[in-house]
C-alpha cells in the first residue's frame, strides 16, 4: 500500500506519519492493515508539484490534510479514483467566513466522488490538541498547555466555555481505521469517537496543578483518558531547562533519603540510600505499612513484631537478604519493628520505598525500638 499525506509537516501530519512509519517498520503491530505499507509520500509546503504529479499516479490512499484542491483534478488526470480523507472542521456548520470556506472545500469532495465514484471521507474535526502542534490560534489546548509550562501568563475570557476537544493520539487512530474501511461515519461526515467535552476554566485548573506537582511531588491524577491525554501533552511542551529538576536529599554519614513521589490517595515513594556496613530504621509504625525493593547492593531486611508471646519472650526476628540482581519485595507489617542493613564494605545501597502514606512531619508515627535489642 503507498499512501500520500499531504501537510505533512503539520500537527496532524507529523503525528499521522510518524505512526505510518512505525506500522511500516512493524515497531506497532496491533493496527492489522490488509496490506503492507510501501511507501508513505509527505507532502508539504516545500515539495514540488512535480512530487504531487508524480505521487498521485499509484498512491493507494490520500490524506488531504493540506486540502490541496489541484490534487483532485491531478488524480483524474490518472484515472486514480483511491479513496480520499480531507480534514475539515466543526466550524463548516457555522455561517462565517471560515465555516463557508470549509463548507466549500466539503461539496467540492462529494461532488468528485460523485463524477468519480471515488470513496471520499470528509472529517469534521473539532478543537485538537497533543504533542507537536503548530500552535496556531485554533489550537487552543496545545496552546494553554505551552504557556503555563513555559511560564507565561494566560487570560481566560470565559472559563465556563464548554469545548469539544480531541486527542492527536486518538485521531491518528481514528484516521489509520480508514485504510482499512472501517472509519466513523455519520451521515456523510467521519468523526473521530472520543471526543470530550471540557469546561475552559477545569482545563486551566488542571495545567497549574501539573505545573505546580512537579515541584511539590504530586503525581497528576491520570484516571481518565483525558486526564491522561492532557498530562502527556503538558509534559510534551516543558522547555529543556524544566525537563529535569532535583529532589531534595536527607543526608547524614549514613546515606541519604529523598521522597520522589507524593499522592493524595496512593502513598507515596522515597528513595533510600545506605552507605556501606550502615544499618537504618530500627523503628516500627501503627499505621504506615511500607514496601521496601532492593535495586542496587546487597543487604539484609530484618523484622520482628512488636511485644512478646505467650511464654513472655520477645517474637523472632525474620530475615530476608536482598539483592539488586535478584529483586524481590519485602513487606514492613504494621506494628513491626524493622531495620534495612548494607552487607556491603564498599558499594552503597539502594532502595526503592513505597508507603501507604504521605509522611507528616507533625504526627510521624514512627517509634524507635531495635530488632534485635542491644545486650546489656
């Protein structure tokens, strides 16, 4: 199959392709095309006409991204009635300049279907946002997106603005379905089936919170796909000085520990570091249960649950040597005094913490006791 994308180099363009690409390069096997893909034509503004010429004689499939108009009578020239997509706009329907222009460009598509018997899809594509936009005006979300994690200042109008707005990832999809005939279609017009509808002022809302969690550990909540979609985008447009930023380090002749995650219902992630033959925690917790994974060093975890048992001697001590070559899980039991000890002279240790909770400094729940007590 060749398949000829005209704008090629624009915000649906470049996502389209790039995804074209992989599927041709079997890097994502999942889209099930009838046909290989041969060729993947790009056309933008810097091809020639004779490109154009000499690709609309055995392209398989055309987006008109560009909505080139002479394309049209170039495939006829070629007898080359291959199914076409255009890409228009939820504002055709308006009765503005712009809406009539895309109206116009609409019924000169049906129209050479009709003379053709060419298959035509003709998408009216609402607000898109994602990765890579141009960033032009009609680009609303890309735009917001680009300001607030450049720090640039945005007015919003209107902040109870309902939008209808579209994910690029799930366009490209949308538009790969249509190579194997199994676009959306209503009417006469294809659609891209996830599309949501967002107040103006919750979009903003959400911006400066992914803004602002970067710094104080908060991981954005992703529960639904436009959450998610909205995250990616955000991060997309972070300029290199913000890409990364450091952590602060708790540090002592022992090693270091630096929270690295913080989250309002899931707990949160530290990293902890012991310095060589270092021994930490000897403590236990009521409440906070915490995971502990081993990912560099060699150590040893060792537990005992607090009080005595029937016969009044001290519960035994439980043992689980851990590795970074062999990583394994070791759960901290509420109520379960616990150390994490170096068995290494001369490496560090690393690992990973999960907690059920966000520490807080003014009620820690952390008590001291040694898992095996200090003999007299």
């Amino acid at each position: 199959m060749k398949i000829l994308v005209t704008g090629a180099k624009g915000f649906i363009g470049k996502n389209l392709c790039s995804q074209l690409h992989n599927i041709a390069d079997q890097k994502a096997r999942w889209y099930k095309l009838l046909k290989p893909i041969e060729a993947i034509y790009e056309y933008d503004i810097n091809s020639t006409p004779e490109k154009l010429d000499e690709w609309c004689k055995d392209t398989d499939f055309v987006f008109n991204l560009a909505n080139i108009t002479s394309l049209l009578d170039t495939l006829k020239e070629y007898s080359n009635t291959c199914p076409v997509m255009i890409s228009s706009s939820s504002l055709a329907a308006l009765d503005n300049s712009y809406g009539q222009s895309k109206k116009v460009y609409e019924e000169l598509m049906f129209q050479y279907s009709q003379e053709t018997g060419a298959k035509v899809l003709v998408y009216r594509f609402p607000n898109l946002f994602g990765k890579w936009s141009d960033l032009a005006d009609v680009d609303i979300v890309s735009c917001m997106c680009n300001d607030i994690a450049n720090g640039h200042p945005i007015q919003v109008d209107d902040p109870n603005l309902m939008l209808n707005v579209s994910y690029i990832d799930d366009v490209v999809d949308s538009l790969i379905s249509c190579l194997v005939g199994k676009e959306y279609k209503e009417g006469k017009y294809c659609y891209v089936p996830n599309v949501y509808k967002v107040r103006l002022g919750d979009i903003v809302d959400l911006l400066y919170s992914f803004d602002k969690g970067r710094y104080d550990l908060q991981i954005p909540c992703v529960s639904d796909g436009f959450r998610k979609a909205l995250y990616s985008t955000f991060v997309s447009y972070l300029p290199e000085n913000k890409i990364s930023y450091p952590l602060e380090m708790r540090t002592d002749d022992r090693g270091s520990f630096s929270e690295f995650i913080r989250t309002e219902n899931h707990g949160q992630v530290s990293i902890n570091i012991n310095k060589p033959g270092v021994t930490k925690g000897q403590h236990w917790h009521h409440n906070l249960v915490e995971r502990f994974l081993v990912v560099s060093g060699h150590g040893l975890i060792q537990l005992r649950k607090e009080g005595f048992d029937e016969n009044g001697q001290l519960y035994p001590v439980l043992n689980y040597e851990v590795s970074g070559k062999k990583l394994e899980v070791v759960e901290m039991i509420a109520g379960y005094t616990h150390n994490l000890i170096n068995l290494s002279d001369t490496e560090d240790m690393v690992t990973v913490i999960w907690a059920n909770g966000c520490f807080d400094p003014n009620r820690p729940d952390t008590y001291c006791d040694f898992v095996e007590p200090k003999k007299d």
